[in-house]
C-alpha cells in the first residue's frame, strides 16, 4: 500500500490540484504559496484560497491497486 504519512491534498479554485509532503495541514498549506508565488505567476495569496486535506487511511483505495489512492472530496 502507497505510504501516506504526511501526504496532502491540495487545491487551488480554477488554477491547480495536487499532492504536497507536510507536516500539517498549516505547513503544507504554506509549502503550496510558497511554490505557486515562486511557479506561477497566475497565483494571487489576496484571492486564491489553497484547500487542504489529509490524505487518510479511510479515502478510496483500489485493492488490485494499492499504489492509487482516490481523493475526490477536494476536487
């Protein structure tokens, strides 16, 4: 099974999805400004909300799988 410790989900309304190593949900909410201000220059900390959820032991796993973890609730 894909090791999950520490791992985020993270989106960004109309710009970006995708998945960040933290060590909480603060960290990884400042790990994902800190790359989009110094990546994207579409990304405004004034108006993009960065959503953030912990990938969990209880999100949709495929058993045949188990590499791949569902996270849509963010999405």
């Amino acid at each position: 099974m894909l090791d999950i410790t520490n791992l985020y989900a993270y989106r960004i309304e109309e710009l970006a999805v995708g998945i960040v190593k933290a060590k909480s949900y603060e960290d990884a909410r400042e790990k994902v400004k800190v790359a989009y201000l110094k990546h994207n220059d579409c990304f405004d900390l004034e108006r993009d909300v960065v959503e953030i959820k912990e990938i969990a032991e209880d999100d949709s796993w495929f058993s045949d799988n188990p590499d791949v973890v569902e996270v849509d609730e963010l999405i």
